[in-house]
C-alpha cells in the first residue's frame, strides 16, 4: 500500500468514527432528533442528485422538484402519521412527474425526489421514538457497516472476478459474499445482544439486507457512471458526498421499513421485528 493509500485510508477511518459518534448520538436521542437527522439525509440526497445530474434537466425544474421534497420533509419533521406522510410523498412524485411530462423534461428530478423522499421516510419511521426503534436502526446499522467493511477487505485480499464492472470495477465477488457473511454475522450479533428472540427470522433479514444495501451501492456507482462524475459530493472528507456514504444504507433501510411494516405496521415497524 503506497503512503498515498494510506493517508486516505486513514482519513476515511477518521471520518467515519466522527460520524459514527454523531449518528449513534441521534440514534439514541430518537424522535425529533433523529427525525430531523433523517430530514437532512433525504435533503442532501436530492441536492447531490441534482448536482450530479445538472444537464439533465434544467435549474427550475428541480427548483419545483425540491419544494415538492420540502412539504414532505415538513410533514415528517411535524411528526404526522407514516399514511399522511406517505401519501404526501406521492402527491409529490405525481406532481413532479405532471411537471416533467408537461416540459417534456423527462423524468430523472422525479426519481431522484422518489430516493430522498423514502429514504428519509424509511429511517425515521424505523426510529420512532421507542426501543424496538433503536434495536432496529442499530440491527440496520450493524448489518450495512459490517457488510461495507469486510466487502471492502474481502474484495482487496482475496479478488478475483469482478461483480459488476460495467457499472463499478472495483467490486469483486469475493468482497460481495465476504460483505453478506459479515453483514449476516454483524446483524445476529446486534439481535442477540438486544435480547430479541426471533434471530432465525432476523438472520434472514440480516442476509437480504446486506445483499439489498449492495445492490444500493452499485445503483449510486450506476448514476454517478451516467452523469459522468467520480463521487457524488466532496462533503465527507476521504468518502466524497453524502450519497457515497449512505447508498447502501437507505436501501436497507427501505427494505427494513417494507418488512417491519408488514409485520408491525406502517407507524411502527420496527415492533413486528423487534418484540421487547
């Protein structure tokens, strides 16, 4: 490893525990906090799409998109119920898509305000503000830092044939199983020490969430390869923007969110999964 390599790797370490020590923080605090953490999450996604998609369509359309965004945030920030926040969100997908359809601008602003919007949505509604919430964020969190890391040191050890190198050469299937078996062991370590029960179902879960979180990664290597650009921000020092650090996180946690609703409820998701 050349001191270049290094320097980076250090400072990519250095950035990740201050922001792991940050969202732990507003992990724990829950409800207006984190709900406001989650606002932000979702805000800062959508700019960086828009940034990184500026020639696609032009300045007011995603000016309109981002109101659109705004009353949803709003509404999640107010603490209204997971239907009336929901259907907001779709009323501005609609109308997003009746605004680009009435330029002719196609229909890329919509997409990225659909990825923010259920993004934010997702992680707060998960929270809540109870303990089956926070079991939940850090059975989220456990699961996708664990299959980050060992995808990463899997891939650079062991190699072998590429995952997907059109969209992102530098993943390997050797990083993206070492990445699931990770993510498996690191969500059924967070269950087991949370005193949950049910850990053959969230062994499952763990599993399909670090496969999906994977899946989150390359969408955003596959939108920063058609727009043309190597990171999708400069906010993060050592990780690029914020879209790099959290992909692969607001894809699980949409697939958590999906789940947990089936088993606990739209408003509270995490109940169905995470039982104390």
């Amino acid at each position: 490893m050349s001191a270049a390599q290094l320097s980076n790797l250090q400072l990519r370490f250095l950035s990740a525990v201050v922001l792991a020590i940050v969202v732990l923080g507003l992990t724990w605090l829950g409800g207006l906090p984190f709900r406001l953490f989650a606002a932000l999450i979702g805000a800062a996604i959508f700019y960086e799409w828009c940034a990184m998609s500026r020639t696609v369509a032009n300045a007011s359309y995603q000016m309109l998109t981002a109101l659109f965004l705004a009353a949803v945030l709003l509404a999640l920030l107010a603490g209204l119920p997971a239907a009336t926040v929901l259907l907001v969100l779709a009323g501005a997908v609609v109308a997003s898509i009746a605004v680009g359809l009435v330029r002719g601008q196609g229909s890329w602003p919509t997409i990225g305000l659909a990825y923010a919007g259920f993004s934010a949505v997702s992680l707060a509604f998960l929270r809540g503000g109870d303990h089956s919430g926070l079991v939940a964020i850090l059975f989220l969190f456990a699961t996708v830092w664990a299959t980050d890391i060992l995808a990463y040191f899997a891939g650079r050890t062991i190699g072998g044939p590429k995952l997907a190198p059109a969209i992102s050469p530098g993943k390997t299937w050797s990083g993206a199983i070492g990445g699931a078996v990770g993510g498996l062991a690191a969500g059924l370590i967070a269950a087991a020490l949370a005193g949950v029960a049910n850990l053959s179902v969230l062994g499952l879960v763990a599993l399909l969430l670090s496969v999906v979180s994977q899946m989150g990664d390359l969408f955003e290597s596959w939108v920063k390869r058609r727009c043309g650009v190597k990171d999708s921000g400069a906010i993060i020092p050592g990780h690029g923007g914020v879209m790099d650090r959290v992909d692969g996180l607001v894809a699980a946690a949409f697939a958590l969110y999906v789940i947990g609703w089936m088993a606990g409820g739209a408003d509270h998701p995490a109940r169905g999964l995470f039982p104390l």
